[in-house]
C-alpha cells in the first residue's frame, strides 16, 4: 500500500507539472502493466534490447523483469527527471535515460537492435507534431522484425500515429484499470525500414 500511495503522490505532481505529457491521474495498474509486459517474452531479449517509453512511477518496469527481461537487456526512457530518479532508485539494475522519446536513438550503441518498443506514451494529449515525431522515432530504432507495443485509454477507434506498415498483430481489453484500457501490439514486418507515419485526420 505504501508504494502504491507513493507512486500515486508522484503521478500528481508530475501531473501538476506537465499534465499533456502524463495524460492520466493515475498509474498503470498491476493488470494493464502485466497485459503489456506479455506482449514480449525474455527470449526477445537474446538477440537485441526492449526499451520502454513513458516508464512512469514504473509498474510496466516491474512487470517486464517479472516477466524474465534481463535488466541488462531493459532501456527505460522517461522524461521527468524525478520520475527517472524515482524508477532509478527502484531498479538500479535497469538502465534509466532521462530523455524525451523522440531522442531515444541518440541513446543507442550503433547497431544495436532492438526487439520490442512497449510504450505508455499519451499520443492522443500530446501535441501532434510531438506524436509525429516520437512515432518517426520508433519507425526509425524498431529493428525489421520487431513489435511496438502501445496501450490506450480509447476503447474503440484505431490507434493514431501508427507507421502506415506496422501490421497490428493482437489487442487486449484491460477493463479492470482506472479507467479502462486497451494495448495493442503491431508488428514491424521484415524488411520494411522506411515507412511513412500516418498521422490522423483533422477533424
């Protein structure tokens, strides 16, 4: 319970502080981070890294080690330094980077590939050209072959921003979460290292 009311406290201040980039009152629950953490499976861990985007207080974290992902093999990205801080502390094994998502390839080793992009980025409260441009990031890092995993508040309707080419392979309903979740998983297909992001229509 203690952790729970301290993740919820930093939620609120970050809140406070930039409420388009958090876009929630409340931290991902046990249910929607265990949903997203099994999209990915530790062999995907072998032959490349899994990064996660917008960690949060870091239940997502949680439960991709819980799942078998090497904390060596775990890039974690959030942009509030006090979150960042707060994530650190939790998982010192884990290598945290205090960093907007549209610079995550800046922090990469050349080569490296990476396996899986889970995110818990609000695209629908961020600014568009900010969702452009973080989902041209995740065109450009996710290795041929590999899945972005992306949960959403919108129950209905089709994920906007998604790479015209990214194939959505499985969704899951979480509706035991506050409020009720959706995640969806797309497929980066084999070959396919130049795709234009779709951005949604005006309305």
């Amino acid at each position: 319970m203690k952790i729970e009311i301290e993740r919820q406290m930093l939620v609120l201040k970050a809140l406070a502080r930039n409420p388009r980039d958090m876009g929630t009152l409340f931290p991902s629950s046990s249910r929607l981070a265990g949903t997203m953490a099994g999209a990915v499976s530790p062999r995907m861990a072998k032959n490349g890294v899994l990064i996660e985007l917008g960690a949060g207080t870091g239940p997502v974290t949680e439960a991709l080690l819980k799942r078998g992902i090497p904390p060596k093999r775990l890039i974690v990205i959030e942009k509030s330094p006090a979150l960042a801080e707060y994530i650190l502390k939790c998982f010192p094994h884990v290598d945290v980077r205090c960093l907007g998502a549209e610079e995550m390839s800046a922090c990469l080793p050349e080569r490296t590939r990476v396996s899986a992009i889970i995110s818990s980025l609000p695209f629908r409260s961020l600014p568009k050209e900010v969702s452009v441009s973080i989902m041209r990031e995740v065109e450009c890092t996710l290795s041929s072959g590999g899945i972005f995993v992306q949960f959403t508040y919108a129950l209905v309707g089709k994920m906007p921003f998604i790479p015209a080419g990214f194939r959505r392979v499985r969704t899951r309903l979480v509706p035991f979460n506050v409020p009720p979740a959706k995640v969806e998983v797309y497929l980066k297909p084999r070959g396919k290292d130049i795709i234009t992001v779709r951005a949604p229509a005006e309305h």
